[in-house]
C-alpha cells in the first residue's frame, strides 16, 4: 500500500519533483517492510512463548497435583503405616528404610527429601512420647508396689493386734475397722499398678468357689452393709483369673455405692448363661445420661491401652478406667444398662474358659494360708463406750466381710508384677 501511494505521488507532482517523491516513497515502503516483518517476528516469538508458558504451567500443575497426592497419601497411607510398624516393635530407623521406596514417589527427590524428613521428625517425637508415658507408667506401678508393701507389713501387725486382743470385743472391733481400712488403701495402690500395665498384687494357685470371689470384692468398699448378694452360680473361678474379677467387681460394687442413695441397696447376683457367667450389679441411684453412658463406654473402651495421665484430671476417676484395663486383659465383657431400681445396671460376664466345677475349699494366695471372705462377725462393743458414730455401749456391730486381700505375701523387692490389697478408687462416677 506505501509503495503504491509513493507511485501515485510520484506521477501527480510536476517532473521536477516526482523523483524526490519517488525516493521517499520507496524508503517509506521499505520502512513499512521492515516494520511488518519485525511485527510477524515478534508475533511468532510471542506465540511460541505463550505454547511454552501453557505447557510449563501444564508441567507445574501437573507436579502439584503429584504432591498434593503424595502429600495425602502420607497422611492416610504411609503415617498410620509407619505408627503401625512402630507400634509392632520396629525402630523408626527401620521404619523409614522399609517404607524410604514408598516416600515421595514421582515426586522428585527435594520433595521426597522434604517428606522423608517429616516422616522422621514424627516417628522420633511418637517414640519419645511412647518413652516418657512408658516411664510414667513404670514410675506409677513402683509407687503402687511400695504403697502395696507398706499396707501389707501393716496388716501384718493388724492381725498379730487381731490375735493379741481377740478376747476384747471392742479393741477386736477397732482393730476389724483398722484392717477393712488397710484393704481400701491396698486396693487404689492395686487400681494405680493396673493402669500402669501390671496386674492386681496377688496370684491364686487353686481354683476359688465364685461365692468367695463375689465376697471378696465387697469386703474391698466401704459401704460392704448395703450390698445384698442373691443367688450365686455354684462353679469355681480359675486361679489366674480370681484377683481380677474381686478387684473389677469391687470397682463396680464401689461406683454403684457411691452413686446411689445411701439408704438404697445394691444386688448383687451371678447366673449361668451359655458364654459363661453373668455377674449383674444393680443400683438404685440416678441412672446415666446418654452423654454419661457414652463417656463411660470410651473410658472401658480405651482403658486397655493404659494410663495417660493427662486424662485423669485433676480429680483422678479410676474406677470404669481400671474396669476397662481389667476386662481387656483378662477377657471380661462389661456394659452398663439401665436398672428396674432406676439406677444402673453393670453387667460383667465371665468367659467359660475361666469357670470350673466349684471346689470345695476356697484357693489361697501364693506363699499364704488363709481364706477368702467369710460371713460377717458379729461384736459386742464394750460396756459404756461409743465409738464416733460406730455402735454404742453393748449394741452389736458388724465386721467386714473378712478376706485374704488384708493377708497377702510382700511384694518381691525386684518385681514389679504381683502382690497386696487394692483401695478406694478415685472418684469413678459412672
């Protein structure tokens, strides 16, 4: 179009003047060319530009949907994978070698360095933790053993007092008070050793008649007077499993005391069914909330994986945790159901590998001679003498129901597993 312009110029100007035109009409058409084919270079490289920025953008989002997979994928994958490994035994060294072909994979090798580091850094902070709460538990079961040994020496001296002043009914009586006290104690020493992963304090070498049991585990609360026992299938329970349920059963017989009105009763029963034997313990107290009854499912639920001592509180509730810890370790089914006392109704079912025919004698503690509960004493009180709210002068009074939880050999020095009586569990609301 310049050129053809300069032309027309050129032949429409005087001849004097049409070769000036002339020359600048071509110099303006090759200024024009130059121009036009700068403008289509630059197009070009503008087009090939923007195919490369759409294909590395492509590249790019390509890469990050990569990580963020990989990225989910530790999470859902390789973390619970690593936690399971770990938890099985396996040093977190281990752990990233078996796991290092896994990590960031086709995501280049600073974004599998950058994950190895975070699978690291969480396996060696779970390993410390799992460390300090293994410590923590060691630390609360030696306690618990040293708890166990002083009440143990101490009902020692109670029965030599027992046998000394038998003969007087009220130094008898105060004694008795002394001794079911002891037991209490020894028995929340028991409660702290099982939470810290050991069992109760003793073992029982015989197998022992399930009436016994039932009658160990209410000489194990205080308010043992409002537990009314009923019928009483007639096996035995194998020796392992003895100091067990008594100490599960008075946890519960313990809770449904606590929590119901103390002019209630408790009954207390144990029936034969097909898996084994039903032990129901009924209350006449409030009953539980749907938000109660979910809170005490948790807490037997996760009991068995021992004691976090940042879910004690600061008013320690250890008697559905030490339930829990119990029927985990030792088989026992555990549910609380609503009561006809309108109260609450826990039900511990013992399996049939842990019953037997019932012997005759009831078992004794390793390395002691004694029996289990028997019924309770009766006892005058002294003439003229009343005891702080125990019986006046010539009233009878009764004696918890006698057991070997007061009568158990000393801990051995060295270990930590079994020995004494158990005691009150913190407040355990159901």
């Amino acid at each position: 179009m310049t050129a053809v312009a300069a032309f027309v110029a050129a032949t429409a100007v005087p001849d004097g003047a049409g070769a000036a035109v002339a020359w600048c009409g071509a110099v303006a058409t090759a200024a024009t060319a130059v121009v036009a084919a700068e403008a289509a270079r630059r197009g070009r490289a503008l087009a090939a530009l923007r195919h490369r920025q759409a294909e590395r953008e492509a590249e790019l989002r390509r890469r990050l949907d990569r990580q963020e997979t990989e990225a989910v994928r530790l999470a859902d994958v390789l973390l619970p994978e690593a936690l399971d490994r770990l938890r099985q035994g396996a040093t977190p060294e281990r752990v990233l070698e078996e796991l290092d072909d896994e990590i960031g994979r086709g995501s280049g090798p600073a974004f599998a360095a950058a994950h190895r580091a975070v699978l690291s850094s969480v396996l060696e902070a779970v390993t410390a933790e799992e460390d300090l709460r293994e410590s923590a538990q060691r630390a609360f079961v030696n306690i618990a053993r040293r708890v166990q040994a002083i009440v143990h020496q101490q009902a020692q001296d109670l029965r030599e007092m027992e046998d000394r002043h038998g003969r007087d009914p009220d130094v008898f009586g105060d004694l008795l008070h002394l001794d079911h006290g002891t037991a209490l104690i020894g028995r929340l020493a028991d409660s702290i050793a099982v939470l810290g992963g050991a069992r109760p304090g003793r073992q029982w070498s015989q197998n022992v008649p399930l009436f016994s049991v039932l009658r160990g585990a209410m000489s194990r609360i205080i308010d043992y007077q409002r537990v009314e026992l009923h019928s009483v299938a007639e096996v035995a329970v194998v020796g392992p499993a003895v100091e067990p349920l008594i100490h599960a059963l008075a946890e519960l017989l313990d809770n449904a005391t606590r929590y119901s009105p103390p002019q209630t009763r408790v009954h207390l029963t144990a029936t034969e069914i097909q898996s084994g034997v039903a032990v129901e313990i009924e209350d006449g107290g409030v009953g539980l909330t749907e938000e109660a009854a979910a809170r005490a499912e948790r807490v037997l639920t996760r009991a068995w994986s021992g004691l976090d001592i940042t879910d004690l509180g600061e008013t320690p509730r250890l008697g559905l945790a030490v339930v829990g810890r119990l029927a985990e370790t030792n088989n026992f089914q555990v549910s609380l159901r609503p009561s006809a006392y309108a109260g609450v109704r826990a039900v511990l079912v013992i399996p049939q590998d842990q019953i037997t025919a019932s012997a005759a004698p009831a078992g004794m503690p390793r390395g002691h001679a004694g029996a289990l509960p028997h019924a309770p004493l009766p006892h005058l009180a002294a003439p003229g003498r009343t005891h702080g709210g125990r019986a006046p002068a010539g009233a009878v009074r009764t004696a918890p129901p006698r057991s070997t939880a007061l009568r158990s050999a000393p801990p051995a020095p060295a270990r930590t597993p079994h020995r004494p009586p158990p005691a009150r569990c913190g407040r355990s609301p159901w």
